[in-house]
C-alpha cells in the first residue's frame, strides 16, 4: 500500500439515518474526502457497517427489529446489496469505481487466508479501485453477536499496514464522561498513551442500532496504535470528515498516537487476528525471561494449562497475578504437553501484551 494509508470505517448510525435507510449525504461526504486523497498520493480502504438495519428498514415494514441470529444474517443479506448500490452511486459522482470486499473471522485466524486478503485488497489499490469491506454477516454470526466493525476495521489496518485509522460516528469523539449523563463533559482531543482511565470514560452505544459503542472503538484503537497506527474517532456528520480527521483539526475528533515501536505483520496477526484456544499460568521466573530477557517460553517455567488446543494455535500466557503477559503459537497441543522439545512457545512466535 502506500505510504500514506488510511482505514476509515464508518458506523451503522452513520451510514444509516433514523428511519433505517441509507444516509446516501454521508455517503458522498465520504467519497469526496477519498476521491481528494487519493488525489494526493494516499491508499484508501472503506470498512462500512449498516447492512443489517438497511435491510430490516427495506423488508421490516415498521415491525420491532430482530434480536435473533437466524433472521438477522437473512436480513443482513437483503441490506448488504443496497449498502453497495449506495456506496458504488456515492463514488460514482467523484468518478471512482468500488470493490466489495466481505471478510470473515476466517480470513484473519488463518494464516494463508490473511495473505490472500491483503493481496486482493493490494490488487484493487491498483486498479484504482476503492475497496469497500465489511463482515460476511450473512455468514458470519460472530460479528453479530458479539460487536460492530471496529475491530474488523483495525484487522483490517493492520492488514494493509495502514499508516492511519479513522472511525468516523454519531459522537464527537471521546468525551471526558457520558454527555447523557454528564451535560459538562468534553472532548478529549489527543491520547499519547492508553491507561485504565480510558475504560472508565467509554460509554455504551447510544442508538440501540449500531453493535459497538466507545468501548468497542477504544479496543480498536488500542490494537491500531500497537501495530504502530495513528488513530482517530471523528464525528461523521462533520464537514469533510476523513479530512478534518486527518488534518488534526481543533476540535474535531480524538487523535490516538502510535506506540513508537510497531510491531511486524507477523507478530500483529499473532497479537490481534488469531483466536486464543486455551492458556497457560506461567511462574514468576518465566515471566521475567519474557519480558526482560527475550526469551521463549519453556515447559519448565508453566504451572498449569488450561483449554483444548494442538500444535501451531494461539494461546493466552497469564503471569502470576492472573493477567494476560503475553500471546502465541505453542509448539505442543494439550494432549502431548509433556512430550517433546522444552521450547513451548518459540520467541520469534510470541507477543508482549503487558499495557495492551
């Protein structure tokens, strides 16, 4: 990709207006924004959420919105066309052409299933074409169940090696409280680091349409800035959104600063794509030649396992105060821990997460 890269993903109270339908504005806002950057030089990938309430406001006839699996995956299917006819009409006006590009969990667990991805999304780059991604809901239950696209759009940055990541949503960025709750509450418009307090300030998502909410968006801002990835949560409704974003512009939005040291695609996919399958407590001893030494993680330094997993999956490493130290691809499945060579979890397949 290019030099100067950016993600932006925008959510479905964004893409949507409050009837459920296509916010077709917000979409040529967008479109705007990119046709003038890629003006300039940059690589642009959209990630969209929205498919589900477009395609309960076009087949819902006014009833409550389902809450079960089953019947939003079907709806999903119906929205997920008429998102793409918008988006493919919003960039037709800047004289640019669209790719949809659907990506499930599998694509980012597997190692040979990510690659493939980037090479499509690289491809369509150029071409010329900007890609327009979003979950496989249709297929894809986890998505719905358990969160909106945040996180798909920080994999996906880290997919592309994003110089940048912009959430664009119906907030302003985050706030220092909830402004329902809290009518003082302003915007935070820088954050050089994360810590604990940032947890406390993420509220619960306001419409009841969208799946994320701040805490989702801060989780994928966490995993974005320690692939070395400035991000930023903008107001979409603002004038140029992706631009202002970009531009630091008083006011507008909340700037996530990279960590200084990124980590490698490699070790990214490991920390952030892959699903864990089980954990292993290690002793005080093994937490310190990880941390301080570089080391691997060896038989002799684990006191106990925990999960079903097998050679080559990922595993959480909780140190002796039961939080996560770090992540990786064990050498050995649970059913021949004790069999083989000591090395359990090689250096060069594991992550620090300590501060993640």
């Amino acid at each position: 990709m290019a030099t100067r890269s950016v993600v932006v993903k925008i959510g479905t109270t964004s893409v949507t207006d409050e009837s459920g339908g296509v916010a077709y504005g917000i979409l040529v806002n967008v479109a705007l924004d990119v046709a003038d950057l890629l003006e300039q030089g940059w690589s642009v990938v959209v990630v969209t959420s929205g498919a589900i309430t477009a395609g309960w406001f076009e087949v819902g006839r006014g009833r409550p919105r389902p809450t079960d699996g089953a019947t939003l995956q079907a709806v999903s299917a119906v929205g997920q066309p008429l998102l793409m006819h918008a988006w493919r009409n919003a960039f037709a006006e800047v004289g640019l052409d669209v790719g949809q590009v659907l990506l499930a969990p599998l694509d980012f667990s597997h190692r040979g299933q990510y690659l493939h991805a980037r090479g499509t999304l690289e491809a369509l780059a150029t071409l010329g074409v900007v890609a327009v991604v979003n979950e496989n809901d249709a297929v894809a239950d986890e998505e719905i169940r358990f969160g909106d696209n945040d996180r798909l759009a920080a994999l996906v940055a880290n997919l592309v090696a994003a110089s940048h990541l912009v959430l664009l949503t119906d907030t302003d960025g985050l706030l220092t409280a909830d402004p329902r709750l809290d009518p003082t509450a302003t915007l935070i418009e820088e954050v050089p680091a994360f810590d604990a307090d940032l947890d406390d300030v993420a509220g619960q998502s306001r419409s009841g349409v969208g799946s994320g909410g701040m805490a989702s968006k801060l989780a994928a801002a966490r995993m974005a800035t320690w692939s070395g990835i400035t991000t930023v949560i903008a107001p979409a409704r603002a004038h140029n959104p992706l631009r202002q974003a970009l531009s630091g512009s008083p006011g507008v939005g909340t700037t996530f600063r990279p960590r200084p040291e990124r980590l490698s695609a490699r070790k990214s996919w490991i920390a952030f794509a892959v699903a864990s399958h089980g954990r292993m407590r290690i002793n005080q001893g093994a937490m310190q030649a990880l941390e301080h030494h570089g080391r691997s993680l060896l038989r002799v330094g684990i006191e106990s396992i925990e999960g079903t997993f097998i050679e080559g999956d990922a595993v959480d490493i909780i140190g002796p105060d039961g939080q996560i130290v770090a992540k990786g691809l064990t050498r050995v499945g649970h059913e021949s821990f004790f069999e083989g060579d000591d090395v359990v979890v090689h250096r060069d397949d594991l992550v620090l997460l300590r501060g993640t």
